[in-house]
C-alpha cells in the first residue's frame, strides 16, 4: 500500500490516505486538502510535493 499522511508534510493532523497507487493516495490527499484544510485549489506545485512524501506502508 502507498501511505501519505498530513504528518508526513509537517501538518500537525492525523488523517492518513493510503490506497493502492501513488495517484490514488494523491486524489484522496486532495479531497482532504480541500474539505479540511480550506485548500481552494490543489495546484500542481502541491501534488509534486506531496509525491515526494508517498511512501510504502
């Protein structure tokens, strides 16, 4: 499983996505970006960022 978690990019939140693959982890990333986080619009510049921090579980 590919893991990204809010912590994992100095976000002091506990929410975690893990899914299969990297490009789910990172739509799942978003959605909590947008609805927690008060992140209008996940850029581009955020999801290369992000892709940095997926890991294996």
């Amino acid at each position: 499983m590919k893991v990204l978690g809010c912590k994992d990019l100095g976000v002091n939140c506990s929410f975690v996505a893990k899914e299969k693959t990297v490009e789910e982890v990172l739509k799942k990333a978003a959605e909590h970006a947008r609805t927690r986080h008060g992140i209008k619009k996940v850029t581009k510049e955020y999801l290369d960022n992000w892709r940095k921090h997926v890991h294996n579980e």
